[in-house]
C-alpha cells in the first residue's frame, strides 16, 4: 500500500503496535479479575477528563491522566469497603463521568472536531510526544508484569489467598487499577473514548477463551491487540473508515473466531 512509506501512517503502526501491547496487558488483569466495569467507568472518566483540557485549552492527556486516576482512587476503596454493591458504585461513577463528559462537550467553545477524535479516536494523527507517552507506558507495564508475575497472579485470581500467603493484595489491586487508567488515557486519542475499553477487553477475552496459563494469556492478548491495530488501520485505510471503531471491529472478529474455535468450549462439550 502506498500509505506505508509515508511518516504519519508509520507513526500510526508505531503507535497500534504499543497500543496493542498496552491493552493486551492491562486487559488480562481485568478480564481474569472479573473487574470489567471498572475499566468501563475509568476509560470514561479519562474521556471527560480529556474533554475538560480541551475546554480550559490545557493539556488534555495531563486532564485525562488525573481524572482516570481520580476514579480508580475513589473505585478501589468502593469497590473493598463500600456500604452500596460495587456494581452500584461504579454505575454512579460511569454515569457521573458520561455526563461530564457530554457537558464539557457542550460547553467546547470551539474546536468540535477535536472532541470527536476524541470521541471516535484518531490514530493517523498521534504526534510525537503520544508516542513517547505509549512507549513509556508499554514499558512499564512490560517490567512490572515480569518482577511482580507471581504476587499479580495472586492476586488476580484470588485476592484473599494472595492475603493469607503475605502479599500485599491491596497494593497490587490498587497497581493495577492506576496501570490501567495510565493505559486507558494514554491509548484515547488512538482509539477514541467511547472504543478504548473494547480494545482493552476484547483480545484479552480471546486470549482466555485459548489457554488456561496466564503467561499464554499475556501473549496471545498482546498478539490479538497488535493484530486488532494493524487489521483495522490497513481496513479504514483501504475502505476508507474510522480508525478507531475498524480497530475494534477487528478485535471483536478476533474474540468470535476464539469462541468458536476455543478448546475449553471443544472440551466443555465433550
């Protein structure tokens, strides 16, 4: 294809390849926790957070970072010690931040179409400084999940048993929590607010629905993320669509294909 030999197409591989990476990871985390709507209410308090940069005409990925992580700090103590159901909480946090969002997005004095890609995300147009911000992110995720492996798999498949052995449960549940709201913001302007979390939770749901070892898991979610990227970059460059929701077509292909094939389902049959 032509657009590959120009420098903001390769910019954008770039970019879906860390993206991919990112979302793989942090998706594991939360599809084995069980924690889905949590990320669901995080990506939108980073897209209302995003909304308000533009608004005040500051930094959006600074005002997306500390609304993401303003939510997992109110998630967390909801979601441990809270007097309401947890799902209670968080569909008051996920409502809260929708209406901000759409507020601020009406309140937008001008610029509309800066909100849009950030609505629907708009990959062909990260800039430098996104890409440094993905690359550091995909770092640090990639270090923590090897020096911490064994306390997060604790504690991602039982908090409590990971507390009676003498992890820090609590640490690393509010570790993963902040991992991801880094992600979710950093990965926004990628994919768009209102898509970000099905790049997160599809391929990592397919990557479940395939094998039973986490270390699997962790790369083939990474791989159906990375795959997710370019499959719905080179779709929306060849069909003309949207970055962002072709991106998450693909990955919701990917997830199907894992269903219909997974050797749990094979085996659940027999």
């Amino acid at each position: 294809m032509e657009l590959i030999g120009f420098a903001f197409f390769q910019r954008a591989l770039f970019s879906a390849l860390l993206a991919g990476i990112a979302c793989g990871i942090v998706g594991v985390w939360i599809v084995t926790m069980r924690i889905s709507f949590i990320g669901v209410a995080i990506s939108h308090a980073a897209f209302a957070g995003a909304l308000l940069g533009l608004v005040l005409g500051k930094s959006v990925i600074f005002f997306s970072f500390l609304f993401s992580f303003l939510a997992c700090a109110v998630l967390g103590p909801l979601s441990d010690k809270g007097q309401l159901h947890p799902d209670t909480s968080i569909g008051i946090i996920f409502s809260s931040t929708v209406g901000l969002a759409f507020l601020f997005m009406g309140v937008l004095p001008e610029g509309k179409s800066q909100a849009l890609n950030l609505l629907w995300g708009s990959i062909l147009t990260i800039t430098h400084q996104d890409t440094i911000l993905l690359v550091i992110t995909v770092a640090l995720l990639i270090i923590v999940s090897i020096l911490f492996f064994k306390e997060l798999q604790s504690v991602i498949f039982n908090r409590e048993m990971a507390k009676a052995s003498g992890i820090s449960a609590t640490i690393f549940f509010y570790l993963i929590l902040f991992l991801s709201g880094m992600t979710i913001s950093t990965t926004l302007k990628s994919v768009g607010g209102l898509l970000v979390f099905a790049l997160v939770i599809n391929p990592a749901a397919a990557a479940y629905q395939i094998t039973y070892s986490l270390k699997k898991m962790y790369l083939l979610s990474t791989l159906f993320g990375v795959l997710s990227g370019w499959g719905g970059l080179f779709l929306a460059a060849q069909f003309n669509l949207p970055a962002g929701a072709s991106i998450v077509i693909v990955s919701t292909v990917i997830f199907i294909f894992s269903v219909l094939f997974s050797p749990k389902r094979v085996n659940n049959e027999n």
